[in-house]
C-alpha cells in the first residue's frame, strides 16, 4: 500500500502540457469524436505535430483537415481549446 500510495503521488505532482495554454497549434483532425462524459457534449479529436491528443467543440467540417486551436486547458493527458 505504501509504496502504490508513493507512485500514485508522483503520478499526480507533475503535469506534462500546461505549457501549450495560451498557445495557437496546428491540429490535424481525424475521423474521431469524442464524449465528455462530465459535461455531455461531442468533441471532435485531432492532434498536435508532437500527437498529443487535442480535444474541440465538436465540428464535422474539421474531419481530415487540419486547424490551428487556440489551446486553453491542459490534462494530463489532453488539451482542450477552440478552432480560431
């Protein structure tokens, strides 16, 4: 228990992408949509040159292309933000 409480504090402590908030990206966008399940709303799913998954209000037209995304949040395993 010890040490599964360590690992699950570190694996908390650190965030990978709040670097990115505030940031203009290139997204590409695939064919995926995505659920937040917290909020109920449809997301289209793209990602950055470096891949990481990047999530948007949901919008058809984006499948294939790609958009830059003014990014506003970050996870730590996603950004969030809206197509510009």
């Amino acid at each position: 228990k010890r040490r599964s409480k360590e690992l699950t504090e570190l694996f908390e402590s650190y965030t990978c992408y709040e670097k990115y908030i505030g940031q203009t990206v290139p997204v590409w966008f695939s064919t995926e949509i995505g659920k937040n399940k917290a909020e109920m709303i449809e997301q289209s799913v793209g990602h950055t040159r470096e891949y990481i998954k990047t999530v948007v209000p949901r919008d058809d037209s984006l499948i294939g292309k790609k958009a830059l995304v003014k990014i506003e949040s970050a996870s730590k395993f996603h950004l969030s933000g809206y197509v510009i």
